[in-house]
C-alpha cells in the first residue's frame, strides 16, 4: 500500500490533462450538475464519458482538494489492476499468480501513470476486470462471471466510450481460432448485456435523449477525429507509432523487458507461423495473451492519436505473459531479492523527484503566486489571452474561464463580454505586456483596474466600476 500511493498528493497538478480532468470534477461539485462535465458555467466539456470526472469529485468530497484526493481513484485502479492481473493468473493455471500481479505492480508505466490523473488507468483496471470475466465464463460459466465481464466493459465504457470494448476482439480472435466461437455467443446472455446496459449505456442513454447533437459530435470528435484526421495533434504523423509507443513499450515494461530482449530468438517468436500453430495445439492459454497483447497494440498503431499512457491496458497482458518467464523461487533468493528491492526505490524515488522539480506546467507556479500576493481566495479566475491554468479551479475552488484582446484563434469570448459578469473577489491573469491594453480595453468599457500583484510573466489585477479609471505612471 504505502508503495502504490506513496508520493501521489505531493506534487501539482499538471496543465493541460490533470487541470481540466479536475476543473471539471470541481464544476461538477460547484453546480450539483453531475451529468453535463463542464470547465465553468458556460462552457460544456464532453471529451470524455464521466466515469472519470465522478472519481475524482467523489475522491475530493471526501477528502478535500487536494492533489492526493485527484489523484487517489488512479492509485486505487492502479491497486486492483494488480489484484486482477494476479487473478487473471491464477484463473489462466499460472504456477504462482502472486508472481504475476508483482510483475505488473513493479513495471514503470503503470506505476508513473498512476500518479497522473488520467482516464487511462481507470480504463485499464476495467478492461482487466472485463478479460478476467471472459476468462472465467471460458473456464466456469458462472453468474458471478457473466456480472464481471458486464460490469467491467460498462465500467470501460463509461470511462473513454468505444475503446472499452477493444478486448473483445483479440478474445474473439483466439476463441475462433482455437476452434471455440461458442465461447463469444456466451458474452451476449443477460447477465453480461444487462449489467453493461446499465452501466455503461446509461448517461449515453441520457445524451442521446438530451442532446442527440453533443453525442454525435462527441462520437465524431473522439472516435473519426482521433482515429482518422489525428484532429487533436497527438503524434499522428506516420512515424508516430515508432516514436511514442517504442520507447514508451520498451521502457514502461522495465525491469522486466531485459528477459525477453537478451532472448532474440523468443522476441522474433511472434513472426514465424510455428510459433502460432505450437500455441494453438498446446497452449491456449498462451495464444489467447498473445492475442490480447498484440492485436489491441496493431490497432493503437493505426490510430492516428499517440500518447504513451494509450498502452497501459496492454501493460496487462504483458505482465502475465512476463510472469511465464519467471520461476517464482528465483525472485525469493539473492541476487534477485535485493535488485528487485533496490528497483521498487527507483520508482518511489522517481515519484519523489518528479514531486520535487520546479516543472512549468505545474499549477504549484502560479498557487505560489497567487498565495504570495493575494490577500484572498479567488473566485473567480480570467485568464486574458493566456491558456487557462484548470487546475487552478480545482485547488482554489474557483470558477475559471479565459478571455482575449487580441483577434486570435482562441475560443474565448473579448473581454468586454467577461468585464460585466458579476462576480465577487474575481482576478484577471494578464502577460505584463498586455497590462496597458488591458487598462485601455477596460477604462473603456467603465472599468477600473488595481494591480494586485506579479509572478513570473504574469500580472494579477482587479477590475471594477468602483476603481478609478485612470492608470497612470505605475503601468510599464
């Protein structure tokens, strides 16, 4: 426990992806209104299914807004995604299922990306928790097997749509393979549609119903945006599969990748036709992990979105397929013991320095700022054609929008639209050398403008028709 969690709450909250997942878990707190995510009042956010936002709103209720209860659902999914590999092994006739949830626990990927507030880790415990249901009706057809695998891919579902339900093809593949498509018609019983329906088709239910346009863009954005036109500028060139997911795949399986890289001939396996026909007649459970491993990791390559966190569901398979590899009793002796102690440091420590560095993106930069020279707590925060810092919302409760001065591309409203809003204790995050066209723009439109402070590259002001609309020599 005190391994999988350590460090989580220590460090701020990174821009752009942990600020906006939190802002709109704190709107959803702010307004009650738990079916529409949103980054503020005006502006809706439909990205992501909520699964992800509900964590993370749950997590703060209880215990406040902070880091560690953002980042909280992650460890615990990161938790029972190793409670699940080992389940999984122990289902698949591994000598030592303990073994194989060790080897997950201890890869770097997953154990770095629990401690970033994201959809993905969320999704790979629910993909594991589906596959560990379709393993169970393989080898038990069971009520309480029919309910995992439905509440495990409604889970998925609700956490990033569609892509939830990318295990089913690599297990279909190896039940029509292996001679046993009977298995995929076991998937379509009540107690599997039933509980998946509920779950996972429920808010999309309500979209549908609510605003059948959003649920289409969503589809088209998420799905035919990403997949197709790279629309969100993750790595879609050709050469983006090679460069993000290779070394995040090499690295991320450390320390356990250097087993199969100092064996070329078991790397090369995978590509001579043997290989597949000896899984096939001997060990099944063997060609359905190869499956899963590799089909889903063909269809990311595909995809014209690229982010190395994109793997982490795959990381599972991985895991059960290094544990093959590994005699259990090896690990307990000298000097594996110690290196393996010594790498469990590694990643606590990695955690630590990641906590430690003075990182831009980091929304500590401008709470130091903002604690430094305000004598308040901001309700709301304006960002003036600057991208807005999310997470500032989540850690000071407050309600943050951007605004422009400029005509750019940003999709913000000018500020004279943002100037007569009511809002009590309410600051303006302006570049310093936007500050006397701010003044301008403002005393135009009656409005007043006290500065309140400075850091880094940024001015904090207030802006008020009670506030004299005369600025003089103080503004550079």
């Amino acid at each position: 426990m005190i391994f999988g969690f350590a460090f989580l709450g220590s460090r701020g909250l990174l821009e752009p992806d942990e600020g906006r997942y939190t802002n709109v878990a704190a709107q959803m707190l702010r307004s009650g209104d738990y079916l529409v995510p949103a980054l503020n009042e005006d502006t809706p956010h439909y990205t992501k299914p909520p699964l992800t936002y509900w964590a993370i709103a749950g997590s703060t209720k209880l215990l406040g807004h902070t880091p560690w209860a953002a980042r909280l659902p992650n460890g615990l999914a990161w938790l029972a995604t190793v409670l699940i590999v080992a389940a999984l092994a122990r289902r698949l006739g591994a000598a030592s299922p303990a073994t194989a949830g060790g080897v997950y626990a201890t890869l770097l990927l997953p154990y770095l990306g629990a401690s970033i507030v994201t959809t993905d880790t969320l999704l790979a415990a629910f993909e594991a928790l589906a596959v560990l249901g379709v393993v169970a009706l393989w080898r038990t057809p069971s009520w309480g097997a029919r309910l995992t695998l439905g509440a495990g891919l409604g889970l998925a579902f609700l956490t990033k749509g569609p892509v939830g339900l990318l295990p089913l093809l690599p297990a279909a593949l190896a039940f029509a393979w292996l001679g046993e498509a009977r298995q995929i018609r076991r998937w379509l019983h009540p107690g599997v549609l039933l509980p998946f329906l509920a779950i996972g088709g429920s808010w999309f239910a309500w979209l549908a119903a609510a605003q059948p346009d959003v649920l289409e863009a969503l589809l088209r954005n998420e799905i035919y945006g990403r997949v197709v036109e790279g629309r969100f500028d993750r790595h879609p060139e050709w050469f983006g599969t090679l460069r993000i997911y290779g070394p995040a795949f090499l690295f991320g399986t450390l320390p356990w990748s250097p087993l199969v890289l100092a064996q070329p001939r078991a790397l090369l396996a995978p590509f001579r036709g043997a290989f597949w026909r000896e899984l096939r007649e001997r060990d099944a459970d063997g060609l359905f992990l190869w499956l899963w491993l590799l089909v889903p990791l063909l269809i990311l390559a595909l995809v014209r979105s690229r982010l190395p966190l994109y793997l982490l569901p795959s990381f599972v398979p991985a895991a059960l397929l290094l544990a093959r590899r590994i005699e259990a009793s090896t690990l307990l002796r000298e000097p594996a013991r110690a290196l393996l102690a010594t790498w469990v440091v590694v990643l606590i420590a990695a955690r630590a320095i990641a906590a430690a560095l003075p990182l831009e993106a980091s929304s500590h930069v401008l709470e130091f700022g903002f604690r430094e020279h305000l004598g308040f707590k901001p309700e709301r925060v304006v960002f003036v054609d600057e991208t807005p810092s999310w997470g500032i919302g989540y850690t000071f409760q407050a309600v943050v929008e951007g605004a422009t001065l400029f005509d750019t591309e940003d999709p913000y409203p000018p500020i004279e639209d943002i100037l007569p809003k009511p809002a009590s204790k309410r600051i303006f995050v302006v570049a310093r050398g936007s500050e006397r066209r701010f003044r301008r723009r403002a005393a135009v439109a009656g409005f007043g403008v006290r500065r309140l402070g400075s850091w880094d590259h940024s001015v904090y002001l207030e802006a008020s028709r009670d506030i004299p609309t005369e600025w003089g020599p103080s503004v550079p």
